[in-house]
C-alpha cells in the first residue's frame, strides 16, 4: 500500500483564525478555494501568514489559468497554485507560463511583496508549485501529452466533477471514477509526480492509498464543521 507523503484540507472560509485551527494538528497544509470560497486578497493574505508562522504550507486553487487574481496570489507567496479545469495541453501551458518568470513564462515581477520580503529584488525568487486539477474525461486522456512537456509539480484528481460527467453526482467512489483514477495514478506514478486526492471518511483513506494516491486531502472545512455540528441526538 501506497504510503502518506502528506495530508491537507480544503479551506473554503475566509478567516485566518480557522486556518490556524485547520493546521494545529496533524495537517501539513490548506488550499484556499478562490473557485467556491469566499476569500478575497485580503483574506488570503492573511492567511498565508497564519500558515507560515506554524511553518505550514498553503495553496491556493483558481478556476481558470486566465484567473486575474494569479498575480496578487502569487506574490502573496503561497507555496503552490492550483489550477482548476485543465482539459488540454494549451490550459497547462498557460497554468505554467503564468506562475514563471520571463524567459520561461511571462509572470509579472515586482520586488515589493511579501514574496520578495518587500524590496528584495535580488532574493532568489520563491518557487512556486504547479498543480493541475484534473477532474474530466478528457483531461485524464490529455495528461500523459501534458506531463511529457510541462513540469508539474503535482497531480489533484477531481473526483467530484467526474461523477457528475459519468452522471453519478457526489459518488466519487463509484466504478467509473475509481477505473480514471486508477489511469491517472499510474500516469503520474510513471513520472514520479505527487497524486493529490480527497478523502471525506477514514476508511477511503485507505481505498485512495492503495490505488497510490501519496497526498490525501482530508475534507472540507465547511463540510467536516457542519458535520460535527449534525447533533442527532437532539432530534
């Protein structure tokens, strides 16, 4: 059985305060959800520096490598970003150029954030990791061609958008899901590239470690908070 590299949480709630708590146990890391949280600029700022004073790592997701925002999140100085809905070699190409200095990709520079200590344009520049969400059909075809010609730090499997295609919504343990994560497993496992993949129960820990998945991502702050509060007993 595949062994644990590292384990995160999704973090859909604005607040520094919760990232503290998400990451005062066992977790090593949050990935600040800019496609259905509620964060701002602001928000993540702050809590990129609750993470970094515990010496934690955060990531953040973005819907799109379009995104406007992938400028100010990276020189907020996360450590990695996340770029969701990649179909096809042109939207990796593009995650990639967009978080890499010139020559190799076209990110804009400024030496005066908290990526560069704030006017350190001679400090090394901080790497920044490259994940793709792949989480369609036709992503898991493309990521073989993607992965021979872009370097990728690591792989996320959406299990949740591919049940919905496979027409099995919020059943992401299904047969057709579990069959395209097995291919993208072994797609990576033959790059030597960290697969990421969410867990919501203790037990499909052990389903996603045996199919080599190495990051679990353990829920969602919204999701574990409203269940810990489903007080049964009460009703």
């Amino acid at each position: 059985m595949n062994a644990i590299v590292s384990s995160g949480i999704w973090q859909l709630i604005p607040s520094s305060v919760v990232t503290s708590v998400l990451l005062s146990r066992n977790l090593d890391f949050v990935i600040i959800d800019f496609e259905h949280g509620g964060f701002d600029i602001s928000t993540l700022i702050q809590s990129v520096f609750a993470a970094k004073s515990i010496n934690k790592r955060i990531y953040a997701r973005v819907s799109s490598p379009s995104s406007d925002l992938i400028p100010q999140i990276l020189d907020a100085n996360v450590d990695g970003i996340l770029f969701a809905h990649i179909h096809q070699f042109t939207d990796a190409q593009q995650a990639s150029d967009s978080i890499s200095f010139p020559p190799i990709g076209n990110r804009s520079f400024t030496p005066f954030s908290y990526a560069f200590a704030y006017n350190h344009p001679s400090r090394l520049a901080p790497k920044t990791s490259l994940g793709l969400l792949i989480e369609s059909s036709h992503g898991v075809s493309e990521l073989p061609g993607i992965i021979e010609h872009i370097t990728v730090d690591f792989v996320y499997f959406g299990a949740y958008d591919l049940s919905a295609e496979f027409g099995l919504p919020g059943d992401i343990f299904s047969s057709q899901v579990l069959s395209s994560l097995e291919t993208v497993a072994n797609i990576c496992a033959d790059k030597r590239i960290n697969l990421w993949a969410l867990a919501t129960k203790p037990h499909e820990i052990d389903i996603l470690k045996s199919y080599g998945v190495g990051v679990i991502i353990y829920g969602v702050d919204t999701g574990l908070i409203a269940d810990a509060t489903s007080f049964s007993e009460l009703r």
